[in-house]
C-alpha cells in the first residue's frame, strides 16, 4: 500500500502512518475497500463540479438571454 511519495510526508509522519494502518489491518479493517470507497467519492466529487455552472458562466448566460436579448 502506498502511504505517500518521498518529499510530500516526513519520515516519522510516515512511519506514524504505517503503524496506524497496520493496526487498523490488525483490527480486520478493509484497508483497501475504504481507499476504493474514497477515490469513488472524489471521482463523483468531480462529476458534480463538471456538471456544476459556475457563478460567472451563470452570469454570462443571464446576461446574453435577459439582458442583451439574444
């Protein structure tokens, strides 16, 4: 399982991390279930904001429909 690349975390944040999945391996936890479960999440975060207009295309829009009249 990868915990994160050389640079982004320090060492002891490392080994800290380690301990704490290996305890939570040792409690019979799904490591890797929880980690598919986080990336599904992000994944769907994303579509929504795909799918989401932003504040200045929904001006924009307003503005060329109501305002300038095409």
């Amino acid at each position: 399982m990868l915990i994160g690349s050389y640079g982004e975390m320090s060492l002891a944040k490392a080994r800290e991390t380690a301990k704490e999945l290996l305890v939570r391996v040792a409690l019979r936890f799904d490591i890797a279930g929880e980690k598919q479960e986080r990336k599904a999440d992000t994944l769907e975060k994303i579509e929504q904001e795909k799918n989401t207009l932003q504040v200045s295309e929904l001006a924009a829009e307003h503005f060329e429909c109501q305002i300038a009249g095409r």
